[in-house]
C-alpha cells in the first residue's frame, strides 16, 4: 500500500473578515506537488481574497482572523511582513488577473523580469538578464533578444500575461498561485497559456493554485476543484468526480448552466435564481439556502459539515442524496 503524498500546501480554516464580517469563512484544502488545484466559484465568492490572504496581500480593509496556511512544514500565517516578502517570489508566487495593471508602464520589460531574481538572489545585473532572457525563452516568448528592451504598452495582451508568469517563475518557487490568468485573453491566447501552464507542471513540478470561474479552464487543466460559494467551500473534489457525480446542488447548478454542444439550437439555459447574499445578509446555516431548489428549514438554520463522498471528494450540503432531483427541475 502506498504512502499518502504529503501536502506541499495545506490550508486549514482560513477566515478573513472586512468591518467584522466574515468574506472567507473556514477555508480549507490542501495541493500536492505537482498538482492543480482549482478554486471556482462567481464574482464576490471569495476565492481571489482566499488566494490573497495565502500571500499575505489582503486590502487594508481585509483581516485574516484565523488559519493556518502551511507550506511544507512552515506556516505562511506566522511570518512577519519582512519574511512574507522573502517568501513571495522564491517560495509561493502569483499571476495577477490583468497583466497591464501589475507590470509597470515606464520600466522595460527585461529589469523588471531582472530586478525579481536579483532581489531574492542577489545575482548580478548581467546575470539577472541572462536569466530573464531565459525566461523569456521559456514562456514561449519569441525574440527574446528584442523583448528584453520593449515596455509593456509594445506587447500584446497574451505576452504581457507571459510576461507576469515569467516574473513569477524566475526563481522557481514551489507554488504558483494563479488569479484569473485568462479572464482579459481572447480564446486562442486562454489556449496557449493554459498549455504554458500545463508545461510548467510536467517540466518543473510546480503546484498551481488556479482561481477561475470557467469551467471549461477547470476541466482541461486542474486535477482537484474546490467549488466556492459566499465564503465557503461548498464542494472538493477530484475534477473528474466533480464533472460526473456533483454532490452539491450549487456544483449541480453551475454546471448545467454551461452551455454545451449537444443542447438543440436556442433552448433555454439552466439558471440560479436569486443573488448571491452579501456577508451581512448570511444566515446561520447554509449560505445557500436562499436560492436552493432542495432547502429546508434544517438548511436555514444549521451550517452542513464537509460529507465525506468517496477518496477526496467531500460536500458542504444536507440532501446529498437528493442531488439526482435537480435533473428533472431544469429546463
């Protein structure tokens, strides 16, 4: 019988708090090396602040109030500022959701490539470029030579993205926290960096924590999802499992409101009905309650547990045996 791979990153009951209201709440999962790991969920659920706080770059408005977050044996959640910064880049890194934003307009793209491996190498500036002209090599970027001298406004949107994920990578940290990577890319770049990505796992090993909310992305790249809503995780599973056998109405619900190829023309899509409730409007039971097709009163009163549903599969719901019943309630 084999040994369980342990965990390159655990993350234990992860809390942040904005004004005294829970935003992420009790946020847990782990990533192999080597692994993908996707946390999906809409717009407001959580999952950019869950990545943030791992990092320790939450908004002055955000406070972790609990968790641990341990990568390898240290815990992420225990460093100062200072060791934070030592962290981020050598360690754990992160690709921001737009790539003009984060890259700085009046710096050339090969120093600020450069400037990322000195500081946490203390290499020569020659050497530094040398290593970004690598870099640059290796995330698909062609004429390196010339790029090195260029400024981001000269760059399309797909290789300033290319761009970060060099920066990010330059010192070959063991995770890789990636926000939205393709959200601002046309389809056939999204292709590209997302087999970039792919690449990056099979040649180095790196883990990848991907933050999305397109399943199509999940599907063909992650090996674990996380399915996050108002906060929390409402489902985890191996992707596989999460496609086949969803065990949470709300996993249930968002994928059958993607739209597939085998629907006949101009049918009506699945939907959600109602809103996401804001943190003040959450309830003491499950944060989906309001908008569940299966609720009941235990629901609105009584947060559901994590269930186990097989090897890694775990669910946040009270009718996991009723899941089969949203089917014939669809359009």
């Amino acid at each position: 019988m084999h040994e369980p791979i342990r965990p390159l990153l655990d993350v234990s009951d992860l809390t942040v708090d904005i004004d005294g209201a829970r935003v992420v709440d009790g946020v847990s999962f782990t990533v192999a090396p080597g692994e993908v790991m996707a946390l999906v969920g809409e717009s407001g659920c959580g999952k950019s602040l869950t990545a943030f706080a791992m990092l320790g770059l939450l908004p002055s408005v955000a406070r972790r109030t609990e968790g641990r977050i341990l990568l390898g044996d240290r815990d992420l959640a225990t460093f100062s500022e200072r060791q934070l910064r030592k962290a981020r880049g050598k360690d754990i890194s992160i690709i921001f959701q737009e790539p003009s934003a984060s890259l700085d307009p009046l710096a050339s793209v090969g120093s600020q490539i450069a400037d990322a491996y000195r500081i946490h190498t203390g290499a020569s500036r020659a050497d530094a470029f040398e290593k970004a002209r690598q870099m640059l090599v290796d995330v698909g970027i062609p004429d390196p030579d010339r790029r090195l001298d260029q400024f981001p406004f000269e760059l399309s949107g797909g290789m300033c993205q290319r761009i970060m994920i060099a920066i990010a990578l330059i010192c070959g940290p063991r995770v890789l926290v990636a926000d939205e990577p393709t959200t601002a890319l046309d389809v056939t770049i999204q292709a590209q960096i997302l087999d970039l990505m792919k690449k990056l796992v099979a040649d180095h090993g790196t883990s990848i924590v991907l933050i999305t909310h397109d399943m199509g992305v999940v599907a063909d790249i992650a090996d674990h999802v996380a399915v996050m809503y108002a906060g929390r995780i409402a489902e985890i599973a191996p992707v596989q499992d999460l496609f086949d056998h969803p065990a949470h109405p709300y996993t249930a619900l968002l994928l059958a409101s993607v739209p597939r190829l085998d629907v006949a023309p101009k049918a009506d899509l699945a939907t959600i009905e109602g809103s996401v409730p804001t943190p003040q409007e959450f309830g003491p039971g499950c944060h989906f309650a309001s908008r569940c097709p299966l609720v009941t009163d235990k629901c609105r009163v009584e947060q559901p547990p994590l269930f186990a549903q097989g090897y890694g599969h775990r669910s946040a719901c009270w009718h996991i045996d009723r899941i089969a019943e949203i089917t014939g309630m669809l359009p």
